[in-house]
C-alpha cells in the first residue's frame, strides 16, 4: 500500500486503488511459478525480480514515472520474496546477507526492462532486415549485460564496456566481420 500511495501523485490513468491492486496482482504472480527445488536462493530471487519488474514494465510500461525511475519498488520487492518463498530457503539467511542479493536483482531487473524498449526503437534506425535488426539488437543487450556484469565505473567506463562487448558479439554473430550487420558510422549512430 505504501508503495502506491508514493507513486499515485505520478500516476494519471489509475487512481491509487485500481495502482495497488494491479501492483499486487504483478507481485504475486511473479512468485508462481519460480523454482524453489535445489537452487541458490541468489537464482530464485534473480527469477522471482525479472518476473516481477517484466510484469511491471510490460502493464505499467508507457509511464513516464517508471522509465524515469521516480519509482522505486526495491522494498516492494524485498517484501515479495520475503511473503513468497518458502521458510525453508529464508530461515539460515542473515539480512545483512540476503539484503545484497535483492539489490543486485533490483538494480539488474530493472535496468534490463528500461533498456530493451529503448533498443527495440532505436535498432531499426541503424539497420534494416529483421535478421540484421535482431543480430544487432542481441549484441547489444550482450554488450550491455557484460558492461553490467563487470561493474564498470562511471558513465564512460560503462559506455566503453558496453560498445565493445556489442561490438564483440556481433563480430561473433557475423563470422569476425562486425561490418557485414551494421557499418560503422550505424554503430557510432547508435551509440
């Protein structure tokens, strides 16, 4: 409830009511059909957040508020494993422990559903075809998950990362030659 009373000032289509009862239903479907047998907690709770923030970018995803992230779900989340998951993961875990692994999912959730939109529009500006477009599109979500992966320090170190790792994946995608899928003023385009 304290979620949606945050974001209902932002919001302009729902009032607050309909806002946390739709945000409910994307909370609690995202834990039904999670794996709990035989896995890390840290997998569950990545699977159970990338439901969670697809349910969310998929029903809430045209608002400004949300791509903007004037939102924050991150304690909507945490409380969502918390209700979710079975005792038995939950009960060895420390707080201190397990508070890392929703931060590190939020922040990864998150940052993933905001960008793919963003590439889906932009991708076919540079490059025409939809083989060439989803090649291009693909090596550019790998570039972006690496330069996430590697923690990169700062804006340009992240961009740095991010291009070259786009542009290694489409090298391997296009048999060693990047430029057969998107020339290099399209990549600088882009970019």
């Amino acid at each position: 409830p304290e979620c949606a009373a945050a974001i209902a000032p932002l919001e302009t289509q729902w009032d607050e009511e309909k806002l946390q009862s739709k945000m409910w239903e994307y909370f609690h479907k995202a834990g039904r059909n999670v794996s709990f047998r035989k896995r890390a907690l840290s997998d569950a709770i990545n699977e159970y957040t990338d439901n969670v923030m697809s349910s969310l970018f998929a029903g809430l995803g045209d608002r400004e508020w949300l791509y903007g992230g004037q939102a924050d779900f991150l304690l909507c989340v945490d409380a969502g494993i918390k209700d979710r998951f079975p005792p038995h993961m939950m009960h060895k875990v420390k707080q201190a422990d397990f508070e890392p692994f929703v931060v590190a999912a939020y922040d990864r959730a998150f940052d993933h559903n905001r960008v793919c939109p963003i590439l889906s529009e932009l991708v076919p500006n540079f490059v025409s075809g939809p083989k060439i477009r989803k090649k291009v599109w693909n090596a550019c979500d790998e570039g972006r998950i690496q330069a996430v992966e590697a923690g990169a320090d700062g804006a340009e170190e992240f961009a740095v990362a991010w291009i070259r790792g786009a542009v290694a994946a489409l090298s391997q995608r296009s048999q060693g030659r990047p430029s057969d899928s998107m020339e290099a003023d399209a990549c600088c385009g882009l970019f």
